[in-house]
C-alpha cells in the first residue's frame, strides 16, 4: 500500500507537524527542492513518522510515490538491515526521480543501537577483508530515524539539510572545511561531507591541486592528473602493464611479509595508515627466497599515507643521508598507491601517471620532470629520481 493512501486521514489529523519547530526552531519553508535549511544545532526529527521525514528531505530532494510496502521493488536488494532488527520499527521508500534514485527511510526507536549495529556490520565486513567497507556511506541521520540514498546526487542535496553522515570506517578522515561531529557510539563520526570513489561526491579541498605556473620540474601545461581505481582488481589491472603479478594474493600474512631485499613502505596495521585495502605482487616464499615483490594499496586517506609515509622516510635519511636501497618508495595516484623498490617498476608506474612521494630536503626535479604538490607539508610528488637516492 502506498503511504500516501493509505495513511491520508493520519496525515491531515496531525498536519505533519514542521520538524524543527518541535525543538523549538522556527518552522522550515514548504517543501521544494533546494531551499536552505535554517541553521539548527538539533538533528531533524522524524516525528515517529516515515511521512513526517519525507516531508523534510523533500525540503532539499525529490521524494515521491512514497511507500511502506515490504516487497517494494524499488528497495535494493542488499538492504542491511529491515523492520524487527537494529531497533527498525518503520521502513519506506521514495523515488528521488530527477537523481534516477530512490530514498530509503529507516524510523528507529534506539538511535544508538542503530549506530552500534551499523558500526559492526561495517567492521565486520572490514575484518572479511573490504577494507573500504562504509567508506563511501550514505547513511544519513536524524532524530530517531535514517534516509540512504541510492544516487550520490541526492546524497549531495541531502548533505546541505541538518542531516548527518554516518561513517565508521577506521580510515575516514572529514577534510578540512566540512561540519564533523560525534556520533552515538565511539569509533564513527557525523559528518557533511559526501565520500565517492568516483569523484563526483564532495570537493575535497584537500586534494593535490595542479601547482600551476612554468617553475622547473613543472610541466608547462599543468598537472597530467593522477590515476585513481576503484577497486583492488581495477588496480591490478591497471599496474599490469608494467608490473608482473601474476602471482598475486591479498592473504594477510603474506602481505605483511618483510624481506631483506624488499622492505615496504606500509608497516604495521594498514588501516593506521588510511590503506583500505592491500595486495602482493610477486613471490613471497617457497623453495627460494622471496622475489619480485611489489605492494598494491586502495588508500581511504591520503594524507595520512603520505604523513607515515613521510616521517618513514625521513627516519631512513637519518643515519646517512640516503634512502635504503632495498626500501620501497611509496608511488600514489589519487585513492591508490604502489610500494616498489625496483626502479625499471616505477618507470612503467611514472607511465600511468603516478608520482613517487620525495620528503628528502632540498630535492628538486630538472625541468622536463613533474613536480607536484604533495598532501604533506615539506614533500612533493615527482616523477623524477636522483641516480643517487638522497642526493
């Protein structure tokens, strides 16, 4: 049964009351897509109602033929969580028609115990080894009820309501200039910045953006751009060209391996430096020692990459002035990286665009070279390397 029918008489009894002027807030404008919402420092609240919370985020998106129907085709099929669980007492769905996407509606009696669920559901699926499990959330929160978006474009109208992200991945950092709050349960943030693989999200300001200008080891016309991959098999494919992984693995013990002639770059637990997800190019054991090997990374914050990265390095300068030769040197594109301590590997690497991290003072690329911001103060990104390394 649609909502809209069938709940018509509850509807006109309670004049779907404004949500904000429950807390005492000046009640908002009529629902029409795009109109900014009044500054509020309370969560937008549901009323008890899936129509109630229609009524606000069509405020902001389209959120038609509204429905409470179980067997609704427009519900995905891999919903995480359905009335009777997570403290769920009310699921609907609209249709955001301009977006080509739908709206999915949660009402939850325990807003924490909704966090808690969806906290551990999320650090589950990252222990099973999807590292960017809930990176990309579009798990928005009011008072006591939920809305995700299927299309990133109504998540982006929805992120400029009082409604909240909610994200729980480890290796998510709000970027600088967006709102970040603390959730209901430690560990997840609230947050109004749109997380996508794809780019099309929000602008992240912290971005590496193109240095611009003609200073030496600068191309003239700007940045090429960095690769991105928006998995761990899109990266394997797209380092395949020059990089033999033919014996490939993600097992954990074998990509925490450390060898004399092959060092990493990334030690330790992966998710400490923003990796998401980590793979194994090469041979790591067996009846000869280890040989060929390369480390493959889907990274959730760059910076922070780029910051161990950098104090690493810094400490391998330490002693005498100059990377170890067997280290690997740490290569990114733009929510990706590769650690290679084999030079004919980086070319082809430099190839597809990626640019090697180089926090050695004072180091500089000829012209002809890139030579491009990095995320970390007192580092670059370049495609260039000294034939002495630290020199």
């Amino acid at each position: 049964m649609r909502l809209q029918r069938t709940l018509a008489a509850t509807a006109v009894l309670t004049a779907l009351p404004a949500l904000a002027a429950c807390q005492g807030d000046p009640a908002p404008s009529a629902g029409r897509a795009g109109a900014s919402p009044s500054p509020s420092a309370v969560r937008p609240s549901a009323g008890g109602s899936i129509l109630d919370a229609q009524q606000y985020v069509r405020q902001f998106t389209s959120c038609e033929d509204i429905s409470s129907e179980p067997d609704d085709p427009r519900l995905p099929s891999t919903e995480f969580t359905r009335v009777g669980q997570w403290s769920v007492t009310q699921r609907g769905v609209c249709s955001d028609r301009p977006a080509h996407g739908e709206l999915v509606f949660y009402v939850a009696s325990d807003m924490k115990e909704f966090q808690e669920r969806y906290k551990q559901k999320v650090m589950d699926a990252i222990k099973g080894g999807d590292g960017a499990s809930g990176l990309n959330s579009r798990v928005f929160v009011g008072k006591g009820y939920v809305v995700t978006p299927t299309q990133t474009k109504s998540a982006l109208a929805l992120a400029r309501s009082d409604l909240r992200i909610l994200t729980c991945n480890p290796a998510f950092a709000v970027p600088k200039g967006y709102k970040k709050e603390q959730a209901l349960v430690e560990g997840c943030v609230l947050s109004d910045f749109v997380n996508s693989s794809d780019g099309s999200g929000s602008p992240n300001l912290e971005t590496p953006q193109d240095p611009g200008g003609e200073k030496p080891g600068q191309p003239a016309q700007g940045s090429l751009g960095l690769p991105r991959a928006g998995s761990m098999a899109e990266l394997k494919d797209l380092v395949g060209a020059g990089l033999d992984c033919s014996h490939f693995t993600t097992a954990p013990g074998d990509v925490a391996i450390e060898s004399i002639d092959y060092q990493p770059v990334v030690k330790g637990d992966p998710l400490a430096w923003g990796v998401t997800g980590r793979g194994l190019c090469g041979v790591p054991a067996g009846a000869q020692r280890a040989h060929d090997l390369n480390w493959l990374d889907t990274v959730g914050n760059m910076k922070k990459l780029q910051t161990k990265a950098k104090a690493a390095q810094l400490a391998d300068l330490k002693d005498d002035g100059k990377l170890n030769a067997t280290a690997s040197r740490l290569l990114v594109g733009e929510n990706i990286a590769v650690e290679s301590n084999d030079p004919a590997v980086r070319d082809g690497l430099y190839q597809a665009r990626f640019l090697a991290l180089n926090c050695v003072p004072g180091f500089f690329a000829p012209a002809g070279y890139r030579l491009e911001r990095s995320q970390v103060d007192g580092c670059v990104l370049t495609n260039y390397e000294p034939e002495h390394p630290g020199g």
